[in-house]
C-alpha cells in the first residue's frame, strides 16, 4: 500500500498563513470579506507553481491577484509532498480568508 503525504508548510498552517498575512498588500477601494481558494503544485524543491484561483472560488479580480501574488512569489518554504521518502510534485489547495 502506498500513503502519498501531502506537502507541508515549514512551521505547519499557521505560519503559512501568517507569512501571507505579513506581505498581503489589500487592494485599494471597497474592503471586501471572505474566502479565497488557491491551487498550485508544491515542486520537489519546496518551491510552488502554477499558482491559480480555484475556479468558482474567488473573491473579487484585485483580491484573487493579491494573493496570487504573494504565494507565486514565495520561496521554497514548503517540505514536499511524497512517499516513502520519495518527493514529488503535488497539487495543493489552501484557503485565505479576507476579513
């Protein structure tokens, strides 16, 4: 049997978000609440790529890009996901609520 094990930020949920939270620059205009999805593929380096919205899952085009932003500019911070001691790329989805 084989267990994939799904990449992990360094220091756990928290500290990705806090690290988004710390260099989230909002978006001029109307303040807008609520949750945004990303996906992207965590490489074997612990670098991300491909960061996208989750279509049907955004919040506003200026929101979504902000937070686009911050997570495609990351450095490898995440410990790749794998098996058995063995990296591989895998696709992540995390959450970021705006409040």
């Amino acid at each position: 049997m084989t267990v994939a094990c799904r990449p992990v930020f360094a220091g756990g949920q928290s500290a990705f978000l806090a690290y988004v939270s710390k260099r989230l620059k909002k978006p001029k205009g109307p303040r807008q609440r609520g949750t945004v999805q990303v996906t992207f593929t965590v490489l074997t380096s612990g670098a991300v790529s491909g960061v996208h919205v989750k279509p049907g899952n955004g919040l506003s085009p200026a929101y979504d890009a902000a937070l686009v932003e911050v997570i495609s500019n990351m450095p490898p911070l995440f410990h790749p996901g794998g098996c058995n001691g063995n990296s591989k790329a895998m696709e992540v989805t995390e959450s970021y609520v705006f409040d």
